[in-house]
C-alpha cells in the first residue's frame, strides 16, 4: 500500500492510501478526489486522467511507453518531464509518498 498526495489545481490537497496492484487513476476515482475524470476508464486511450508528477519523482517513475506518450500529445498542457497518466503508473510499495497535481483542466 502507498500514501499518495494528490493535489487539486486550485491547491487542495488530498492524502490517501492506495492498494498494490491499483493503478494511481484507481485511487483518485475510488477516493471521489476531484480532477481525475478518467473517461476511458483506465484504457489509455485518453488523456483525462493526466497529472504533473513532483519533480523529485520523475525519475523514480517507471518509463513511459509509446501509447502513453502519444496519449500526452493530447493533454492539457503537457509537461515533457512531469506530464502522465494515472491510468498507466501501477501502485507499488515504491510509489509510497508520491504526490502529482492535476491541470487546469482534462481535456
């Protein structure tokens, strides 16, 4: 199980703890945090459950893949380092302390 920090853009915070095996889109939606629209439901076929990640987690992250990257193109306001998708970050025990902040907007 990890605490994860989510942070809503007008600044709210959000503390909760989220399950292994759950994605970090999982644990905003499950929790009613709002800001996580996550349309496709989890497919990344979307960018709704975009975020910026805290810069002292960018590199502990596991790498992007290609469907997420081209899923990013249609973000709002993409952050080439700190813009992902909740829907493909997979909670571990690693991600324990994580904190993301949502855009303005999903589109």
């Amino acid at each position: 199980m990890a605490k994860i920090t989510y942070i809503e853009h007008n600044g709210t915070r959000h503390e909760v703890e989220v399950s292994n095996g759950m994605t970090v889109m999982e644990g905003a939606r499950d929790n009613n945090i709002p800001g996580i629209e996550a349309d496709c439901g989890g497919a990344c076929a979307c960018s709704t459950c975009h975020v910026y990640v805290d810069p002292i987690w960018v590199d502990k992250l596991p790498a992007k893949e290609d469907m997420e990257e081209d899923m990013l193109d249609f973000a709002w306001q993409p952050d080439p380092e700190r813009s992902r998708l909740t829907c493909q970050l997979r909670v571990t025990d690693a991600l324990d302390g994580l904190v993301v902040q949502m855009p303005e907007k999903q589109i």
